[in-house]
C-alpha cells in the first residue's frame, strides 16, 4: 500500500487498549513498510515548535486513542494547530464512553473513577463528546460502536476491527510454565459489572462442592463476587502482569470463562478474552452476549447466559479432557483464518485513508432558496 496514510498516533496510556488498537497493529504495519508510529502524549518534544514544524513533512493525521482535554479550548486549540499544519485527526476508540450510561458503570466499577465523583465524570464524557465534534473521523472496534458514536458526530466513522497478533502470543508464551497446577476453572479480566460474573459465580459455587479436585482461578481484577464463590484454599488469586507479559497468567486455565451481562456497553465490545485463551489453550465458555459471533456452541467453545447453564456447560468440560482439547484448537484455527493480524492489518490505512479523502473533499454550497 504506497499510498497509505502516514499517521501518527498520540499515547496516554499503557494499556490492554492501547497494546491491541496502537501497539501491536503499528508494528504490524512498520512490518509492511507503511509509515506509523506513536509518542507519549506528554512527551515534551510535542510543544517543540521546530517539531510541530516539522509534522506536516511527515505525517498526514494525528491518531486521539481515547484522548480528550478537560477543557474544550485546550481541545480546539490543539486540534486546530494540526489543521493549520495540514493534518487530519481522527480519533480511536474500542469502548462506548460517550452514552450517558458510562457515568454510572464507571462510577460503580472501578475505584480510581468513584473517586472522581460523578459530576467530574460526566464533565469527562462531555470533553470527549468534544472532541470527537472537533476531529475528521473516528475509527471503531465493532459496527454497534460505529451507531453509538454516530449519534454525536457526523464525521465519517470506520469500523476496523480488533485483530489478534498470534506471533506475539506464541513469542510471549513460549518456554513458560503454570504456576497453578491442573485441574482449573478460571477468569481473567479487569474491572467490570457485578450482574457480568454473578451466574459464573453461582456455577462456580455448585461445581466447588461436585468437584473437590477443581481449584478456581482468578487473574487480574479480583471481583469479590467470583472470590467469595469458593472456599479460600480452592481459590488462586493472581495479580496483574506487565502488559508484555500478561498472556503467561492464561497457563494456569484449564477451562476459561468469559462472561457479560446484556448491556449496552457490553454490546459495543470486542470478544478478544475468548481468542486470548485459545492462544493458551484454553477453551472457553462464554455469554451469547457479545461472544456468540465468534463461537460456534460445540464447535470451538460452549455458550451459556443463566446459572445453571454455566454449571452444565462447564461440568462438561470438567469431565471431558478430548472436548477440552477440541473446542480450543477449533477456535485457535479460527483466529488463524479469520481473526489474525496478519490477514488484517490493511484495515487500519484504508480507514485512514476513507476519513483523510472526506476530509479534504470540498464542501458544496446549495443556492439559497427563496
């Protein structure tokens, strides 16, 4: 693609988010000799004039993952200074944290947020409301988050899905080892609605009592819902990992679960913890919410939504070691053939390139009518 956009991307965290939607997919790029690359949003070589200077001579948009500023001046000005250089900017975003709905799931979800209050958070919704209107296009995981921003922005809106860098995995997973042994049920995750984990956290219950030789893993954020399900000593709790690293906690799955509850938010995801355990070979059972577009119920994992059907899907595989095994390795070719970033990476500069034509498409006048 020699024609494709040069774009430089703008970094305020380290997170899963930007790992899945900056890291990996601009090196996969850099791999395809399209020029991509990414700095720290505080790097303070971005308020150097000489290289503000010299961005248009470099680049032709500045990505926003998930940036906004608490004041819409700051937001104009500096989206303005990138449209006097010439350049577009387009914003990213893998989550719905526009609907008014993310006030309360963010305050109820994640301490850090609660802290904040809940007018500080709406003050924070309406910011990237702003900046969304300020920007020439927006790029999306999924077609539902596509409607969702739609609705407050007319700039174009690309879906270019998540895609799974499998080389990654297997180069992160290579050589390591569990730390919990066999036989497990586990989840891993971060902060999230407590209706998400509650039917897991009733068949984890039931299955703790029919299954004395299962002990219970839980990765990342530790919901106390899942924590209380089991006794103490049958529950392993393991922390966050290093983003570089986070892949190597999956070992210690046996069996995976991933679970969401039917709300909007959980709609406009992405199903990524079901192609993260295949990686480790773990099959999964998983919400028809969300998951059952990627999982073929008997096929490359199980789908369940109530309690009791978790209990039964999961007994299933407690049971059942060639099952175990099959629905895994279905799911892994899957991604293989369908989901890789290999076979994907062409979606992120023909999005570019869709939004940077409509941006510089001259805008026509109607006559005025009497």
């Amino acid at each position: 693609m020699t024609d494709a956009p040069r774009v430089l991307a703008l970094v305020g965290d380290i997170s899963g988010c930007t790992l899945w939607r900056v890291f990996q997919p601009f090196a996969e790029l850099q791999k395809h000799g399209l020029f991509a690359h990414w700095k720290a949003r505080d790097d303070p070589e971005n308020n150097d004039p000489r290289f503000i200077a010299k961005l248009p001579y470099n680049f032709d948009a500045v990505l926003l993952p998930r940036l906004f500023w608490t004041s819409r001046a700051d937001a104009q000005r500096f989206i303005g200074a990138m449209h006097r250089c010439g350049l577009a900017c387009i914003v990213e975003t893998d989550d719905d944290v526009y609907s008014p709905a993310i006030v309360e799931r963010a305050f109820s979800t994640q301490d850090t947020e609660r802290e904040k209050g809940s007018e500080r958070l709406e003050q924070e919704r309406q910011a990237r409301i702003d900046v969304l209107q300020l920007a020439d296009g927006v790029t999306v995981t999924t077609r539902r988050l596509r409607t969702i921003v739609s609705q407050y922005t007319d700039v174009p809106v690309e879906v270019v899905p998540n895609a799974i860098d499998t080389r990654w995995f297997h180069h992160v997973l290579h050589g390591c080892h569990r730390v919990v042994p066999p036989l497990t049920i586990g989840w891993a995750g971060g902060s999230r609605y407590y209706e998400d984990l509650e039917p897991v956290a009733e068949a984890w219950h039931n299955l703790a009592k029919r299954y004395p030789e299962v002990t219970f893993v839980v990765q990342g954020f530790l919901p106390d819902v899942l924590v209380d399900a089991v006794p103490a000593d049958r529950c392993r709790r393991l922390g966050w990992l290093p983003l570089t690293e986070y892949p190597r906690a999956l070992l210690n799955f046996d069996i995976g679960c991933a679970s969401v509850a039917p709300k909007l938010f959980n709609t406009a995801k992405t199903p990524i913890k079901v192609w993260e355990y295949a990686m480790a070979g773990v099959p999964a059972v998983a919400s028809p919410t969300l998951y059952a577009q990627v999982v073929n119920d008997g096929e490359d994992g199980l789908l369940a939504e109530t309690a009791a059907e978790w209990e039964t899907q999961l007994a299933r595989l407690v049971e059942n070691a060639v099952l175990r095994k099959q629905l895994w390795r279905a799911q892994r070719r899957r991604l293989a053939a369908v989901h890789s970033l290999d076979r994907n990476w062409q979606q992120w500069p023909i999005a570019w390139s869709h939004i940077l034509d409509a941006s510089r498409s001259p805008m026509i006048l109607l006559p005025a009518t009497a």
